[in-house]
C-alpha cells in the first residue's frame, strides 16, 4: 500500500506485503489530507497499482448527534405549545445544523414532522394545535453526518391556556432605590409576566402622581417616568400588576436631592431676664438628605436678618438679650444641597422676668403629719418653686420663727428646711412662702405645711 502527494509521488505505507485486504496506516498528521492506491505482490512482482483514492482527512471519526438532554414545554395556548430543550451533550464531532420536531396526537401512533426546516435555535412555538387536544413531541438534533437520537416530552402536553399569577422579571440592571438631583429625571421600568397579561397600575405613597409624570405600559413593561423632579416627587411609588390569576405589586423609593422644607412649629419655650430659648420640629421633608444643623436668626434692621447661632439639636438658647426689648426670630434647616427657607416665630417675643406663683412640693411628707418623741430633734425639708424666687418662713401658732439655739432655719432658691430640738408639747407649725412682686410690695402666702398634733410619745 502507498500513500500519495499532490504531485503524483507515492510513498510505501507498509513494509511487507499485507496477507488481508486491510492494514492500519500509522503516524498520520492530524488534519491532513492523504490519498491511497494498493498494488498486489505475487512470487512474480509487483503488479498494477489501483486508482488512487478520494482525498482521506486523518481525523477523529464523525457520527450522529446524541439526543438533546431534556426536551420540556414551557407554555401553551388554545392553539399553540411552547417546546424547550437543552443541546446534546455530544455532537458526535461536528457541527450541530440544527433540529427536527415531530408530534403525534392523542393515541395516534404516526410520527408528524412540525417543522419544513431545521430549526437552528433550542425553542419552538407549535402552532395550529385543536384546542383541548392532548399532543407528544419529541426533538433530534442532526449535523453533517446525519439525524441524530430522538429525546420525547416526559408526558403529553394539552393545547389550553394556562393562566399563571404575576411575576417580576429582576435582572442585573433593576434598582428599587432612585436618587435624583433636583431639576433631573427618572424613570422606574419593571418588566413582568402572566397569563393573562396583567395589567399594571402606579400610585404613590401618600399623595398623588406628579403632573410631571408618565406611565408607558406594554404586554410586558411598564414604566413611570418624572421629569424636573422636585422635593415634592420624594416618595414611594408601587406598581401593581393583576390579572384573573391574582396580583403582584412592587414598591420603588425616589429620593430627590434638594433643600430641606422649612423647619415645624417654631416656639418660645423659656423666657428670661436676658434670654429667650426655642423649640422646633424637623422639617416634614428633609430634601432626600440628612439634616445637618439649623441655622436661627433674628432682624437687624427693617430687612436683615443676622445669625445669632446654629445648632444641631432641636432647641437654642439665645442670650444676652436686652430686658424690656421684643425680639422676632426665624429657624432654617441645612442640608448638603443647601439651606432651607426661614421658618420664623408667629410673634415677637418680651424678655422680661416670667412670673411663676409660688409652688411647694408635699409629696414625700406622709398626710402632712410629723411626730416625735418630747425633747427629741426633728427636721422638716419643703422643696419650692416660682418666679421670682420665692421667700420662705416658718411660725408657730402665727409666730415668726427664727433661728435660736434650738431652732435652725435654712432657705435656699429652691427649698426651705427647718430643725427643731426639744419638741415638748403638741404644736401647729405653719410654713409660709411669699414672694415680693416687681409691681409693689403685696405679697402671697401659701401654706406649705400644716403640722398638727405633735405630741409626745
């Protein structure tokens, strides 16, 4: 046996003469094509060589495609099946051309081809189907050496319509949580499925819809799109899909970055001498960023208004302020985007010393009653309160006390205390607490405590 080049030069391929008509041609380069011619040997010579043969590429052996590894349906109509199925797990060393699909209805035994042409892609819709007709398909796939195995449904499939709820389609590019810069746009799409086509409505949480805004809605996208957003359009917005399957609903957050809103309720709460201090809420939106302080300001002029502090909490004191004058003042709230407008007080304020009418705490003295042995020590402490600070005193039996070596009286701001040694006999000790108003010298006792029956024991 020889083996051939282009140029008509044969090469031997075996050493000795083959006693069968067959031999096994060795050390081939791969992907190479070789030609062949066989010359008979007798006791005589070497005879005629044959013709030479057909071009033979030294390659792995080609065969049928294997059967895909699943064939499923993924959908139906009244009319139509839907058909998946995976590759072949081995080509059989060639090129996959593409695919047949066969069908046979009900108990019908004869294979139907579906498709005139292969079918290059791993799906197909079967179409013109009786609906209610129960149906078996199965695929092979074929390449350059021919058709290869079948793979069949695992049971047969029913022409209807199936009806199934719902369902968001969430890929790698979906977002529930938009930030917008105010004056920007935004658009939140969702892409979705069922059977029936669900329809698909926008809401927002707490309020209504921009003017700004547009719904495009397709059999399986729908979009909300805003354009020159505002702090306005801050909010949540939920699409609800619904069909006679059931619903499905998804919620996006938009946050608008811009000013804050003004801060709420802006209040005097204490009022002094020299001082006034506020009190305000957050502001109801808070521009789709954090408060970072608050700025209060007071009028200087007919129309300034000056900084007199910040703060990050809710209240501020402003002092050195003078007495006898009224004084306005506004809040406004920061952001990273910027300031918020003033929010200012619904009126000036007097500073001047507030009057409180005096007041007494009784509540640790059991039914303001006190008892102790004859000649033993007692002492009684009375906490008090008011505006101007109140002046305290003790009697007994409308006597004014005063401090002797047996008595010992202590009054403070905020409390008044008395110490007494030798009770002898049941006596009525009065406290009274007056104070001296600015507008003239009457004065207002209050009775703090009424000790009655001390008695020796």
């Amino acid at each position: 046996k020889q083996l051939c080049s282009a140029g008509n030069l044969c090469l031997s391929v075996t050493r000795e003469a083959p006693k069968s008509p067959t031999t096994l041609v060795i050390n081939l380069t791969e992907d190479m094509e070789y030609e062949f011619r066989v010359m008979a040997v007798n006791d005589a010579g070497v005879g005629t060589p044959s013709n030479i043969s057909l071009p033979i590429k030294a390659a792995e052996p080609k065969d049928i495609p294997c059967a895909p590894s699943v064939v499923c349906v993924s959908d139906s109509t009244s009319t139509s099946i839907s058909l998946e199925w995976t590759k072949p797990a081995d080509d059989g060393g060639m090129e996959i051309l593409g695919y047949i699909i066969e069908m046979v209805k009900g108990e019908e035994v004869e294979w139907k081809r579906v498709n005139e042409e292969l079918v290059t892609e791993t799906n197909y819709v079967v179409t013109g189907l009786q609906t209610g007709a129960e149906y078996k398909f199965r695929v092979a796939a074929v390449n350059h050496v021919g058709r290869g195995e079948d793979k069949e449904i695992p049971e047969p499939a029913q022409a209807v319509d199936r009806l199934t709820v719902p369902q968001v389609d969430i890929d790698a590019a979906f977002k529930q949580t938009h930030i917008v810069k105010a004056g920007g746009s935004v658009c939140l799409g969702i892409h979705f499925r069922g059977k029936p086509i669900p329809t698909a409505t926008w809401v927002k949480e707490e309020g209504e819809l921009s003017v700004m805004s547009e719904v495009t809605t397709t059999d399986g996208y729908s979009s909300l799109s805003i354009e020159n957003c505002s702090r306005n359009d801050t909010g949540k917005y939920t699409v609800n899909l619904e069909n006679s399957s059931g619903s499905k609903a998804t919620t996006f957050v938009v946050k608008v970055m811009d000013t804050p809103g003004p801060p709420e309720a802006v209040a005097f709460i204490e009022v002094t001498r020299g001082s006034v201090t506020l009190m305000w809420k957050s502001p109801l939106n808070d521009g789709g960023a954090r408060i970072h302080h608050y700025i209060v300001e007071r009028p200087k002029g007919t129309d300034k208004w000056v900084v007199v502090g910040n703060t990050k909490n809710l209240t501020y004191a402003v002092e050195k302020l003078n007495k006898g004058d009224e004084y306005d003042f506004c809040v406004k709230a920061k952001n990273e985007a910027g300031y918020s407008k003033p929010k200012e007080t619904l009126a000036p304020v007097l500073v001047k010393e507030p009057h409180i009418e005096p007041a007494a705490d009784l509540s640790e003295i059991t039914n303001q009653l006190i008892t102790c042995r004859s000649g033993s020590t007692f002492t009684i402490d009375v906490p008090v309160s008011g505006r101007p600070a109140p002046k305290a005193t003790w009697k007994l039996e409308e006597m004014r006390l005063k401090n002797t070596d047996r008595v010992s009286i202590k009054v403070s701001k905020d409390r008044t205390t008395i110490n007494s040694r030798g009770a002898s006999e049941p006596k009525e000790l009065v406290a009274a607490v007056t104070v001296q108003e600015q507008r003239g010298n009457k004065q207002n006792q209050l009775v703090l405590l009424a000790v009655k029956n001390v008695f020796t024991a």
